[in-house]
C-alpha cells in the first residue's frame, strides 16, 4: 500500500473537525503558520490540503484574507421553511412532530454516549435555560434561544454527526419555532413550571446516563407541547366562534 499524501491526512483531519462540530460553518480557520505548526507539516503541503477542501466545497477564501469554513454547509435548506412558518402557523404542529422524532432519540444517545465534557456543556446550557425559565420567563427571543441551544447541546452529546448536522442547520427554524410555541404557551398559568419541570427531568436522565428515561422525558416534554398548543388553538377557535356570533347579534 502506498502511504498516505500528508495533504490527504491533513484534509482529513480538518474534514472531521468540521463534521464533528469542532470547526462551525463560519469558522476562520488559525492562520497558516499556527496551523502548519499545530499538523506538524510544512506550509506547501497545508495549501494543498486547504486546496482540496477548497475544491470540495468545505472552505473558502474570502477577500481581504482568511479561510472559512463554508457557510453553504449551515442552515440554507431550512431558510424556506420559515417563511412557511411564519404565513401558516399550522406548520408549527409538523415543526414539533419532526423535534419528537429527533430529539427523543439524541436524548437517548446523548445519556449512553455522553462524556463527562458534553455534559459539562449541557450543564452550563441548562442552568442559563433555566435560570431564565425559573423566573417566569423574560424575553420570548432570548427564551427561545437558550432554549434551543440546549437542545442542540443535547444533540452534540448524542455524537452522530449526521444527527448534529440535522439539528444544527434547522437551528433558525428550532429558534423561530420555539419563539412560538413559547410565547403561546406562557399565556397559560402553569406552563412556566410545567416545561421547566420537563427541562430538568430531561436534564437529570441525561447526567444519570438512563437512556430510556432520557428519550421518555423528551418525548413526554413535546408530546405536553403539542397537546398544550392544540388546546389553546381550540380555546381561540371557540373565542373567536362567539366573537362572531356577537357580532352578528349587534349588526
């Protein structure tokens, strides 16, 4: 067998940086110099690997300077679907079926898989999350997105890439979703405790590593979200039924 190009091994090293979350769509990468030094290698045989990247559409140049990684490989295919969100809130319910699906079963792998590091992480998520839920809840835009960052931190330590991918480039869509669903479901007294309850439930499966426990309480926890949100549309409905029969009364 031929050895290995030093190109070649130094382009898959960065590739899996990048697949497994380490460089972000985005990400400058170190300047040539510092990464050379860092692989080990001599400069021209790090341009040609910066070069086959280049060519797979992983990284680009960019005027002015620097290496970044693509951001063609961040959210671009979720882009449609928030405007299909925001103009038929009905979406909203397929948004959370599709996060049942996804995320009970990264709870499940993120218990059996997680390292000490990843739950170092989601322990920080969750307690930003939660000290912000636990207060009633602030902003709609600033709830939303701890909440999602810890659903994400979730997915990171669930480690399949091809999972972390999915959820990541929805993360626009996860964040505009939740706005919703959140700022809907506050208008219900008890709800605030309810989903933190749910939050921490998930959290302690995940440390305790029980993943069965895991999966149930993130698909318990969207599962009351759903339920939640149709219940409150059927409330508006009936509201806005005997708006109209009023209306009609006074004509």
């Amino acid at each position: 067998m031929k050895p290995a190009k030093i190109s070649d091994v130094i382009t898959h090293q960065i590739e899996a940086l990048i697949l497994e979350g380490g460089l972000k769509p985005g990400d400058r990468l170190p300047p040539e110099r510092e990464l050379a030094a860092r692989f080990e290698v001599s400069r021209p045989s790090l341009r040609e690997a910066i070069k086959k990247l280049e060519t797979r559409g992983l990284v680009e140049t960019r005027r002015g300077g620097g290496t970044y990684v693509s951001s063609l490989l961040d959210a671009s295919f979720a882009n449609p679907l928030m405007g299909l969100l925001h103009n038929h809130p009905e979406a909203l319910y397929d948004l959370v079926e599709m996060r049942h699906s996804l995320e009970s079963v990264a709870a499940y792998y993120a218990a059996v898989r997680g390292t000490a590091e990843d739950k170092a992480a989601l322990r920080t998520r969750f307690e930003a999350m939660i000290a912000v839920h636990g207060k009633g809840g602030g902003d709609p835009q600033t709830d939303a997105r701890l909440d999602t960052e810890y659903h994400i931190a979730i997915a990171e330590a669930a480690h399949n890439v091809v999972l972390l991918y999915i959820m990541r480039g929805l993360f626009n869509l996860l964040h505009s979703g939740i706005t919703t669903s959140l700022a809907r479901l506050y208008t219900r007294s008890g709800n605030h405790e309810a989903i933190c309850q749910q939050h921490t439930d998930l959290f302690e499966a995940i440390m305790a590593g029980d993943g069965e426990r895991a999966s149930k309480a993130a698909s318990d926890h969207l599962l009351f979200v759903k339920r939640s949100l149709a219940e409150i549309d059927e409330e508006e409905k009936r509201i806005e039924r005997a708006r109209r029969r009023l209306h009609g009364l006074t004509d």
